[in-house]
C-alpha cells in the first residue's frame, strides 16, 4: 500500500470519529421533551410549578452577573463584597428586629406588673 492510501485511510478514519462521534451523540441523546415525558405524573406537576421560581431564580443570577461584571474588579471579586454587604444588612435588620421584639416584652412587662 502507498504512503498516499494510508494518509487516505488515516484522515477518512479520522473524519468519521471526528463527525460521527459527535453526530452518534446527538442522535441517541434524549431531547428534553422526551425526558420530560418519561418523568412520572407527581414529578411532571412539581416541575411545572416550580419552573416559574427556577426561571426567575436564573434571571436574577443572570442580572447579577451583569452587575457584577460592570466592576473594574473581577467577578468572583464584586460577588464576594455583594455577599459581604448582603450579610451585613441582614445581621443590622436581625438587629433591629431583635431591639423591637425586646422593646415590646418590655413594655409588656411594664403593663402587667403596674397595678391599675
């Protein structure tokens, strides 16, 4: 067999699993549809109810991401001082919350014990 047969051979073998394998995968590959009608009848209505909330779930990802991206400061970075501040505004409301729920055992206490 000639050089020339065997470069033939070699990149015909090549292509074919370079275009086959990729095409086999898409082929026996199950569509979502399909996957959707395989689950069963509970799991079809929870994910239906939940499809609206993991929609807006990944918008919001989606949105923070571009916000985040607009910093000088890389993303994992502006995510990280987000988390920070988020954290912070938390604790100063379970703060707050805190103060008020004492304010009103408080006061309270200051009813039920003066005598009227």
């Amino acid at each position: 067999m000639s050089k020339a047969g065997l470069w033939f051979k070699m990149l015909a073998s090549g292509a074919i699993l370079m275009i086959g394998g990729p095409a086999l995968v898409y082929y026996v590959s199950p569509t979502e549809e399909e996957l959707y009608k395989r689950y069963n009848p509970e799991l079809q209505k929870r994910s239906l109810e939940n499809r609206e909330q993991k929609q807006q779930d990944f918008d919001n990802f989606v949105n923070k991401l571009k916000e985040y991206s607009k910093s000088d400061k890389p993303i994992w970075a502006a995510a990280a001082e987000d988390e920070a501040r988020i954290k912070a505004n938390n604790a100063e409301e379970q703060r707050r919350i805190a103060a008020e729920i004492q304010k009103r055992r408080d006061e309270i206490k200051r009813h039920s014990i003066s005598p009227d």
